[in-house]
C-alpha cells in the first residue's frame, strides 16, 4: 500500500515539474519572440516585426510584455507607412491599457497618422477634421508635452488647409453664378478659419459675393471695415469693381 502511495505522489511531484518547467519554457519563448520583434523592426523587417508582435499579444497579452508589444505592433505599421492600421493598434492601446507609459506616445502617433492621410485640400477632408481633433485633445490632456509646439504648428497648417477648401469652394459657386451658396461658403471660412491665411481672400470674396447678389449696402459696409488691409494685400480694387459694377446693374434693373 505503502509502495502505491509513493507511486502515485511521485507521479504528482513529476507532473507539477513538468507544468513549471512548460511555463518557464513558455515566458522565455515570449521574450525571445518580443526581442525578435524588436530586432526586425530596428532591421526595417516591419511585416515579420508585425507577426512577432501580434505573436505575443495572442500568447502574453496579460503578461508584462503586453501594453509593450500592443505599442511596438502599432510603431511596426507606423514605420511600414500603413498608417490606419498603427491608428488601429494604437487606439487599442490607449482604450484597454490606459495605464502604459506608451500612452502619450501612442496618443501622438494617432495625431501623427491622421495628419499624414490627410489630402491635398480638393478631396474629401475627414483625415484632415480627425487629425485636428485627435491635436486638441491631445493638447487639452498634455499641455506640457515635448510635442506641444509641433502639433500647434501641425494644426495651423491643417487649419489653413480646411479654410482653403472652403474658400475655393466659394470660389467655385462665384463661378456658376451661385451667389448665395458662394457667401454661405466665404461666411464659413471667415467665422470658423479666422485666424488662417485665407482670410483677407475670403473677405474679399465675400464683398465681391454681396455686390454679385445685389446686397449693395452690405457689400460697402464690409469693404469699409477691411479697406485697411485690402488695399495692404493688393485686394481693395478689384472689390470695389464689383461693387461699382454691380451698382450700375441694379440701377439699369429698376430703370427698366
């Protein structure tokens, strides 16, 4: 009896070993498979670094290595210029490890990534709106980063490209004679983009957009206020022709 008792705690302490030894066996495997990773990307390597990484997280996502791996898989599509996919990997950091000191950086490089995919000013600008609000938030939350003035230069620069597609926008209306959609588009520019380099233009388009539509009176009273700076940038004249033209046609309309 004694004999079988001996067996059967052997066979215990046998099996306890081996699950230990499988463990260690295991975490070593994570690390190498995570310094694999590492090393690819420092290689250029970026879809076998990608592999590497997606490996751990399958296998050691509760582990130490998890948020590290999540950030270095986004980092892996930053560097390969697949700049949605890094936006996806770095959301999925910044929502489920909130407590990783790659937050900041993932936080950045979404930024970062929107601003890239966003277009030349004629196509659609969604890329452009994100990037701008994902910079907000990112100053709102991080008024000291080592980032703050390269993403207060980056949102200038977004800024003026959004007030540029609404001003050619209005450009565009002018020239299908669609005056009251073209001054609902300078209008736009002049409140939303004020502080861009568009808005002397805009405001002259919006003069030239009043005289166009007959709105004499509102056209002068606008040109007045900017006449300033319109004849500084060259933009008073060609306004003021539009309202002395349009002035001629309204005058010609109630005489006939």
């Amino acid at each position: 009896m004694k004999k079988y008792i001996f067996i059967i705690n052997l066979a215990i302490l046998l099996m306890a070993f081996s699950c230990a030894g499988s463990k260690a066996v295991n975490e070593v495997t994570i690390q190498d498979k995570f310094q694999n990773g590492l090393d690819n990307l420092e290689k250029e390597k970026y879809m076998q670094a990608q592999l590497d990484f997606n490996n751990v997280l399958i296998r050691g996502m509760g582990s130490d290595l998890g948020d590290d791996a999540q950030y270095y898989l986004g980092e892996a599509y930053y560097r390969n210029e697949e700049y949605l996919n890094a936006i996806t990997e770095f959301e999925k950091l910044t929502r489920r490890m909130g407590f990783s000191e790659y937050v900041e950086e993932a936080r950045f490089k979404i930024c970062e990534a929107y601003k890239i995919e966003s277009p030349k000013y004629f196509h659609d600008q969604e890329y452009t709106l994100k990037a701008l609000e994902r910079y907000q938030e990112f100053i709102d939350d991080y008024p000291n980063s080592e980032y703050s003035s390269s993403i207060l230069s980056s949102i200038e620069d977004l800024r003026n490209k959004m007030a540029n597609k609404i001003y050619q926008t209005g450009i565009l209306y002018m020239k299908m004679e669609e005056y009251e959609s073209a001054k609902i588009a300078f209008e736009d520019a002049v409140n939303t983009y004020y502080d861009t380099e568009i808005i002397n233009l805009a405001n002259q388009g919006l003069v030239i957009a009043y005289a166009k539509n007959l709105e004499i009176d509102r056209a002068m009273t606008l040109l007045t206020q900017n006449e300033i700076t319109f004849k500084k940038y060259n933009l008073y004249d060609e306004a003021m022709l539009s309202i002395t033209n349009s002035k001629k046609k309204y005058i010609s309309k109630k005489s006939q």
